[in-house]
C-alpha cells in the first residue's frame, strides 16, 4: 500500500488546504464516466481543496486499495468525509 501512497502524494500541491476526501464508484460508459456505486468499473478518490475545486489524486481497480488510500488521506488531513465515502469506509 506505500507505494501507492507514494505515487499519488506528489498531486497535492503543498500548502494545499483540504476540506474534503471523497471516494466514489466509477462506471465508464463508451466514454463517459458515471460516479455508481453499486457495480463501478474502478474507484477514484478525489480532494476537495480549500478553493472548492475537486482534483482525482487516485484511481484504483480494487475497493479495498481505494479505500485504505481514502483512509489514509482522511488521516493525513483531517479532513471531513461526504456521506457517501464516511458509508463506503465504515461497510
């Protein structure tokens, strides 16, 4: 799991102020991608920084991966969680 981590820190420019960690279900459709839970193709973990602009730090093929990096990124930050990740990280 570090070296997950690892590559994916250097996305968060420093000093950035995180308010909100987010991880979502994503099903792409001929193109289009669709935030699902249900049955998603792969899971992305966003950051909601302090400018309230989303930015993808993570993209993960497996539910477990994404959500021990969502776990962690929560421990770094401190931040709050949306409904939907706080429901996913506590399934």
């Amino acid at each position: 799991m570090q070296k997950l981590i690892d590559e994916f820190d250097h996305l968060i420019e420093p000093g950035t102020i995180v308010t909100q960690i987010i991880l979502s279900g994503v099903v792409d459709d001929c193109g289009y991608l669709i935030q699902e839970n249900d049955n998603p193709d792969f899971f992305s973990v966003y950051i909601r920084g302090g400018d309230g602009l989303l930015q993808t730090i993570g993209d993960f093929s497996d539910r477990e991966h994404a959500l021990a990096y969502a776990a962690r990124m929560v421990e770094k930050y401190q931040a709050q969680l949306t409904d939907n990740t706080r429901k996913l990280l506590n399934d």
